[in-house]
C-alpha cells in the first residue's frame, strides 16, 4: 500500500481546498519529510483528512458516546465523538480525498463528504458519505458507505486499528505500539512488509516436525515392544513356517482337485441338460412327422398328377376354344335369320310395289 496524495476542503482550521501530492515533486524524491507549523495551523487535519477518506474515522476523536454539542433538539447537536465536527464552522460543505496504491498494485481514490442543507452555513448537518472509484474515474467500487469502507479495507490490506498503530501513529501513541504484546507487533509488521509468508513456513515447519517426529516416537515405541529371539526360538519358528508353507502348498493343490472335480460335474450337468433337451426335440419332429403323414400322401398324388398338367391344360384350352366356336356360330345363325327375315320383308314389300305399279 502506498499513499500519492491528500487533499481536503474546509475541515478544522484549514479553510478552503488542500493538496498534497506525494508523487509529484519536490515530494516525489523526498524520502524522508515532516509536517511542521505552529499550533492550529492544521498539521493533524491532514492526517484527519487521511483517515477520513479511508476509514471515516479519526484517531484523535475520544472514545465512547462522548459529550453532546448544541442544544437537546437542535438538528446541527453532534456528539464529541462525531467525525462530522471536522467540519469547519461557518461552511456549507467539507471533504477528504485519497489518491493510494493498493496492494494489488492498482491506484484508488478514496473520497469522504459531508454537507450541510443545501451547502448554507446555517443548514441541517447531513450524514457523511464515501465513494471508492480507480484513480482514472471509469469504475466505482461499493454501493452505499459500508460496502465501501470493506472495499477500501481490502484494497489496503489493513484495519483500522492496524492502520493507526503501524502507519499513523498519533502523539503519544509510538510507545503504546511499541509495548503491544509480540504477537501483535509480529502480525502488523508482517502485514507492512509483506513477509506474511515466512511465518506460514514456519508454522507449517513447525506442523511438519511435530508430525514427524510423533511419527517417530511412535515407530520406536513399536519397535521397543518387539522382542529378540534366540537361535533355537528362530530355528523352531523357521521350522514351523516351513511346515505352515508346505500345509498351504497342499491346501492349494486340493483346492485346484476340488475346482476341477466341480467344473466336471457342472459340465455333466450341462450336457445332461443338453441330452435332455434334444430328446425332447426328436419327439417332437417324430410327433410332427405322424402327423404330417395324410399331407404326405395328398402330397405324393399330386406329385404323380404332374404330368397331366399339360393335358389339361390343352383340354382347358379347347373347351375355352369350343366354347368361342359355339359362340360364334350361336352369332352367325341370329345374323342368318336377321339376313332372312330381311329378305322376305323385302320380297313382300317388292311384290306389293309391282301390284301398285301394274
């Protein structure tokens, strides 16, 4: 994290707009600098309007509800304890701004505001605001003043607490650091440098060796409830595992007899199963061949008519042709008798035309 600038506009003592650019020059190459002036002359505001723009807080405000300025009912009555005395008497309006790096390595702009009823000397005291934006203005971080306080908290890497301890010391406040108890200073330290890590090695070296090394304990305590055998206790066991091994080489070849003996019996039953079932087969076709035997016979009499399908055939074509003939004279005699009839009608109506003529 590294702060670039502070800037303010009507808080305590300063009046008007404030700048200070911490990545410009003469401040820029600096290193080292101090805030000098006399009493009043708004040293503390600026580190005030630094920890306002962060925190909305400031480390010089006591502790606790503290005492109430105004009149009971007054709209403008704050609490001693209330940022918004920062605000400097006889203005409308007043704010902080933060231009930082932040630990990912981005610039921020962190903004706090506080006004007065329509910006008048004499209006209502609003509530403060924050806004959280990149440094170039194009995108916003928050919606509405906790969210942003959590984001410039994340941003930052710190705390409040730990912001005030380790980066803005107030008067009187370095020896109360400096006798936190080790833990403290440890994890505030580790968090400014970025050395966070080497205590995660070393605990996790630390995990690691304990893990081990109950490990060990355990193996050697294994090991020492292990007694020692004598020669003739070894001789009489290697003898006995001998044995246990031949008596395992013999359990094995009886087992494979027993799988071979069981593998026979089940193939005798398939084949039992199998013999059975093609008897039941050859009745069956002997059944169907009994049966089958008056088609047989109907069968073997067409077959011995085969040779007369042509005769029949030739007969079916002379009864078809006999039949047409029959036809065809059964025709020619209807016409005969036409042409006959017409004839005589003729041979009547020619003899009455000769009497009429004679």
């Amino acid at each position: 994290m590294r702060i670039l600038a502070v800037r303010g506009a009507n808080l305590t003592s300063l009046d008007g707009t404030f700048s200070i650019d911490f990545d410009r020059e003469p401040l820029r190459r600096a290193g080292l600098f101090a805030i000098t002036g006399p009493t009043g002359a708004g040293k503390s505001t600026i580190l005030d309007a630094l920890c306002l723009a962060l925190f909305d807080r400031m480390p010089r405000l006591p502790e606790g509800r503290g005492e109430m300025l105004g009149l009971e009912g007054d709209p403008n009555s704050i609490r001693t304890t209330d940022v918004r005395t920062v605000l400097r008497r006889g203005a409308g309006f007043g704010w902080a701004e933060v231009d930082f790096v932040g630990i990912d390595g981005e610039a921020y702009r962190a903004r706090w505001e506080v006004r007065r009823a329509r910006q008048k000397a004499q209006g209502a005291l609003q509530q403060q605001s924050m806004s959280l934006s990149s440094l170039d203005g194009e995108r916003r971080f928050g919606d509405g003043k906790k969210s942003v306080q959590e984001e410039i908290e994340r941003r930052l890497g710190l705390s409040f607490e730990q912001f005030r301890r380790a980066v803005l010391l107030a008067q009187g406040d370095f020896a109360t650091f400096l006798k936190a108890p080790a833990r403290d200073r440890s994890e505030l330290l580790e968090l400014l440098t970025g050395t966070e890590i080497y205590s995660r090695l070393s605990f996790a070296a630390h995990e690691r060796a304990k893990a081990e090394t109950q490990r060990l304990d355990t193996l050697l305590a294994e090991g020492g409830g292990i007694g020692v055998l004598s020669d003739d206790d070894r001789a009489a066991l290697q003898t006995e595992a001998e044995e246990a091994a031949k008596a395992v080489r013999c359990g094995e070849q009886a087992l494979a007899l027993a799988l071979a003996a069981l593998a026979w019996h089940e193939r005798d039953g398939q084949l039992a199963a199998a013999e059975s079932r093609a008897v039941e087969a050859a009745g069956a076709a002997e059944r169907a061949w009994v049966e089958a035997e008056e088609r047989r016979e109907a069968a073997a009499r067409l077959r011995g008519l085969q040779p007369l399908r042509p005769l029949l055939a030739d007969a079916d074509r002379a009864n078809g042709d006999a039949a047409g003939a029959a036809a065809a004279v059964d025709r020619s005699a209807a016409t005969w008798e036409q042409a006959r009839l017409a004839v005589e009608e003729a041979t009547t109506r020619h003899g009455e035309a000769r009497r009429r003529v004679g």
